[in-house]
C-alpha cells in the first residue's frame, strides 16, 4: 500500500534484526508512516493490532467499526494522540514530529492518490471541512486534485482500452468510438472526437500516463503535453517529453506550454512549420452563443498569424479613429463595433453615424428623466454627458465624464474642459432619429427563427431561438423577426406546442404579415392553416409513396424533430439527412414514423457493426450500440 511518492522508487527498508509486529512501537510505526516507500508486513500487521488487538484479521481495514469503548488495550497500544492521527487522518501533529495528516509534509499531504487516500478526503469531507486549519484545508485541496488526476488517467485509460477492442483484425480504427463514449458521457461529437484524440496522445507518451496517475501533473497540463507534442513521432514525442517532465509539476500551462514549444524546436527544429502549414488548411469562421450571457461570437479560426495581427491592429486603429470623431464607449467596446461593420458591409462613416445617433437619443432619453427627477425631488444621478458632436480638434481625448465634470460642462459652456465651443456638442440634424442596428438592415441568407408568437406579438418577453445559434431574448428576436419581414421572400409558419413544448400541429402562411406596424399581426396569424402532427399511433397522413418524401414531409419531420437525432448531437434538422429508420428497400416507410433528420455522421454510425436503430413512435429514437447499452432520444421541446 503506497503512502507517499516516493514508494515508486524503491521498497521500505526492513525492520530492525529481531523486531516482529509485536516488538514494533508506537515511535518505531511514526517512523515507518513518515519514511519513503511501502509498508512491510510487520508494519501492515502491528498497524491491524492497533485497530483490532493482536488477533486482527487481514482484511481490517473493511468495515471497521473501531475497538469498544471499555474494551481493555493490549500492550503496546499506541497513546490516543497517535492512534487519532491514523483514524482521522487530519488531526494536526504529534509533538516533536514534522506536519501530520493534511498538514505540509504530513502522510495524507504526501501520499499517492488512490482508494486509501480517497477514503481519508470522503472521511474528512463528511466530517465538515470546519474542522481543518487553513494549513490542512489547502493539503486536503491538493489531496482532492491528486485523486481528481487518479481518476482521469483511469478515463483516458478506459476509453484508450474502447479504442482497442472496436479496432480491426488488422489494426484498423474502429468506427463511430466518438460516439459511442459520447453517447456515454453525454458528450457532443466533437468533445467526444477530443477525448479520444486525448487518450490516444496520452497514450502514446511514455511518462505522462504515470505522472497523470500519480497526480504529478493533471488533465489540462497533459492536455498540454498532448498539444505541443502532436506534431512530433512517437520516438521524438518521448524525447521532448523526456526533457520538460522533471519541471512540468512547478510550471502553468502557459509555462508548460513555451517549455514544451522549446524541446520540439530542439528535436525536430522543421516540426513547427509542419503544424502550421497543416493549421491553415483547417481555416474557418465559427459562429456561437456565449454560454450564460445572451450574446453571441463570430471567430476567424488557424488563420495565417500575420494577417490576423493586422486585422487586429486594423480594428484598434478603427476604435481610436471613432473615439476621435466623438464616438462613446471603451476601445474593446468600439472594436468590436468596428468588426461587425466590416464584416456586414458597412464604412466607419456608416457606423459612426449610427453610434452617434444612439448616443443622442440615449442622451435624450436621460434629460427628460433628470428633468423629471428634479422637479420630483429625488436624487436620481444625472447621466454623464454625450459629447456627440465630437471633440473639437482631431485626435483630441475627452475624459470619463463624472458627477462633477457634469456640472462643470454646464456651468462653463465647454466639453469637459477641452475648451470647445457648446455649438460643437449639438446633434446635427440628419441625425436626428437613430437608424437600424448595423447588421440587421444586411441580413442574407437562410435564418432559422423560432420564437413563442406572444413574444412576437409583443405580449410577453420568453425566449426564442435561431437555428445554429441557440436561445435568443425576447428583444433580439423581435429585431431579427422585423429585419426578416421586410423581406418579402420570408417563409412564415406557426408552430402549435403542447405546455412542455412538445409540437402538436403546424402551418405555414402563403405570404408573411410584412413589415412591422403594417397591418394586424394577431389577425394574419388566424389565417394560417394548421394541420396535427404524428404523435403515438402514426394515421400516415403526409406519407409518401416511393422512397424520397414530400417537400411538406421533409419541412413537418423537420418542425417535429428540431435536432438531437443521437444523444449530444446538436447539429440543426435543417442541415441533416432525412434518414429512413427502417431502410426503405427492407419495408420502411416513407413517413412521419419512419423518417428522422440525422447528421451524415450519425447517418452512418447507425449503418456500422452493432449499432441498431428504432423509432417506436413518431420522433422517439431508441439507439443500441455495440455495447448493448441503450439510449433513447426525444424531439426537443420548443421554447414556450
């Protein structure tokens, strides 16, 4: 039984000629917790006298209910200071020894993770944290990272294992692991693909699946080894490995990481100009939601680093010059505004111009309520000054506008002391009235909005959607819903859901409402025809009669089943296959029960070895893989 790293390099030294279990006392035990190496079995059995007395079974440490209160103490029992170190594990030390327990250089601070020093952390966990001094806290912290590193190598392991067995007799891959473990985990394809890419370049290192066991180092500073080391062979990966390993525990990531990029460069000098090259051909733009924030991020990804720098520096320089033309707002603020304009279409003349026209009527919008707030009485804070004319030299700089600086703008007749004449600070009046957001009134292409039609209408404010991008506010969907109704190519349908959400009926109008405030919206969504869609016992309304489906067939198992053909997969119906559950030469129908959108990968997982696919009723999926685990889908409720 390890108890501190070292027990890897070399076994316990033996007890003294002579001694036995039962000569071993309790100075001769402390001395044997505390040293390098494994326990004897002279330590193991005077440790098992000490729980039980001197006829303890081997196996004492399983359910151990602790000697009886009056039961009567052999000879040699250790004092109850030194037998309570060993049963709680934390209490703080022993008189005339170094840190005990979780303390710095105690047994439990030391020792390799593993059952026993999981036992330790859930037995101090349970009896309340409170108990441990800030010193312990931190050694029961870094006890709790350890055995968290323990487990990982166990996953990596496992899933390293997986790869194995689903792999050919002639050593082929395997098909569809990555969706197999993440069916499992409830990964999506992508976390799934890395996990395995992970296992597999841990795997093929020669110190860090180790080090990861022993809680040397953990998952992200192997996931850096993985990284930096992936443009190398397996016989030079071990090389570099070899020379950063003795410093990667004391190092961040971002230190491993430069250590690492150095010992490639030292190896295999070309090796960087691989990766790169290799990057670049995977160049793309990604789109996503913020998770938690309502926002959104476009990113430009493994683009060529000094085009990206000069875009960069591009965006900066568009910032200052829109700071210089009187434009609010912090630089990363206004970066980021440049960016959207560039790639929307729009000139930094078109965007300053509507900053500038957003700043005036926010202006406005404050006046009014200082006004209000004075004649009230309250102590509202007036809202700092817009300077939206701009500063009145080039270049000029204005300060963050302040309560007093307020005042003092009013009283002295200029633009934070700038000296600029107060005509220079009026909105001129082609800007009046703010225009569009930027962006919306460029809206292109295929946009999937889904939104409650009470928010539509204004009458409540629950969240919608768009297709690939997630839940939208209320406010953000009613923009985009107004942006698309000017168009008049817009398909509108009307979605009618269950209380959970569940899709019930669908139809779709022959022409939209038109632009808002033109018309009634309420009394157009009367005229759309709805017809039910299939749930339980399938009445083939919509059912085709040869393989490929309907144009209104496709659209309504689209409707129904809006994503989540296989458990973690969130690629929208919109981009997927229309898969036939039962393969249509083999007596499937071409129907609302027989049809489902799967992902082309998906698609193809469901045609492998061991894999086996049912649809029981209309949109519910039951996956067997080849485990013989299964997985059940259902359609994704809509937002209501």
């Amino acid at each position: 039984m390890p108890h501190s790293p070292a027990s890897a390099s070399g076994d316990q030294p033996p007890a003294e000629v002579g001694l036995t279990a039962q000569d071993l006392t309790a100075q001769d035990l402390i001395a044997r917790l505390t040293a390098e190496g494994e326990l004897t079995a002279e330590d193991i059995a005077a440790l098992a006298r000490l729980d039980d007395g001197p006829d303890a079974a081997e196996d004492f440490w399983d359910g151990d209910p602790g000697p009886e209160p009056d039961a009567e103490r052999p000879t040699g029992w250790l004092t109850p200071r030194v037998a309570e170190v060993w049963d709680a594990g934390f209490i703080h030390n022993v008189p005339g020894e170094p840190g005990y327990g979780f303390a710095s250089g105690g047994l439990l601070d030391r020792m390799l993770p593993g059952r026993e020093l999981a036992a330790f952390t859930g037995t101090a966990l349970g009896a309340g944290l409170d108990r441990l001094s800030d010193y312990e806290l931190i050694g029961f912290l870094c006890a709790a990272r350890r055995n968290t590193s323990w487990q990982q190598a166990a996953q990596l392991a496992a899933v390293a294992d997986l790869e194995q067995r689903r792999a050919g007799a002639d050593g082929a891959p395997g098909e569809h692991v990555a969706d197999e473990v993440g069916a499992a985990l409830t990964m999506t394809p992508r976390a799934a693909e890395g996990f395995l890419a992970l296992a597999a370049g841990v795997t093929r290192l020669s110190q860090v699946p180790a080090a990861l066991a022993a809680g040397v180092i953990d998952m992200s500073r192997a996931e850096v080894f993985v990284r930096e080391l992936m443009p190398l062979d397996d016989e030079l990966a071990v090389r570099a490995e070899a020379i950063v390993m003795p410093r990667a525990p004391d190092l961040t990531t971002g230190q491993l990481a430069y250590a690492l990029q150095q010992a490639v460069a030292a190896v295999d000098p070309a090796a960087a100009e691989r990766r790169k090259k290799r990057a670049e051909q995977d160049a793309r733009v990604e789109v996503w939601m913020e998770p938690g924030r309502g926002t959104a991020a476009v990113a430009g990804r493994d683009l060529p680093a000094p085009e990206a720098i000069a875009a960069d520096k591009r965006l900066t320089a568009a910032a200052r010059w829109l700071k210089a033309h009187g434009a609010e707002g912090g630089t990363d603020w206004l970066r980021s505004r440049a960016y959207l304009a560039f790639i929307n279409g729009y000139s930094l003349d078109d965007l300053l111009t509507s900053l500038l026209a957003s700043q005036a009527a926010t202006s406005g919008q404050h006046g009014d309520s200082n006004d209000a707030a004075s004649a009230s009485g309250t102590d509202s804070p007036p809202a700092p000054p817009s300077a939206v004319g701009g500063p009145c030299a080039p270049g000029a700089r204005s300060a963050p506008a302040t309560d007093n600086s307020a005042a003092e703008t009013a009283d002295h007749g200029d633009d934070h002391g700038m000296g600029c004449p107060p005509s220079e600070t009026q909105m001129p009046a082609e800007l009046a009235n703010p225009v569009d957001p930027p962006g919306l009134a460029a809206l292109a292409g295929t946009v999937n909005l889904t939104m409650p039609a009470s928010a539509w209408l204004g009458l409540s404010d629950v969240p919608g959607e768009a297709g690939g991008f997630g839940a939208l506010d209320a406010g953000t969907c009613r923009d985009l819903a107004a942006a698309l109704a000017a168009n008049p190519a817009t398909r509108w349908c009307v979605t009618l859901v269950k209380p959970d959400g569940r899709p019930v009926a669908h139809g779709c109008a022959r022409a939209g409402p038109g632009p808002p405030g033109n018309g009634d919206a309420a009394a157009w969504l009367a005229t759309v025809k709805i017809t039910p869609i299939e749930a339980g016992v399938c009445e083939h309304r919509r059912e085709s009669a040869g393989y490929q489906p309907s144009n209104t067939l496709r659209h309504v198992i689209k409707i129904r089943s809006r994503r989540r053909g296989f458990p973690g997969c969130r690629r929208p119906a919109v981009g997927c296959d229309d898969d036939h559950t039962i393969p249509y030469d083999k007596g499937g129908r071409t129907c609302e029960c027989n049809l489902h959108p799967l992902c082309r990968r998906h698609h193809q997982a469901k045609q492998a070895h061991g894999w086996r696919l049912d649809q029981p009723e209309p949109g519910t999926l039951i996956w067997t893989l080849p485990s013989g685990r299964q997985y059940t889908v259902i359609p994704e409720p809509y937002p209501v």
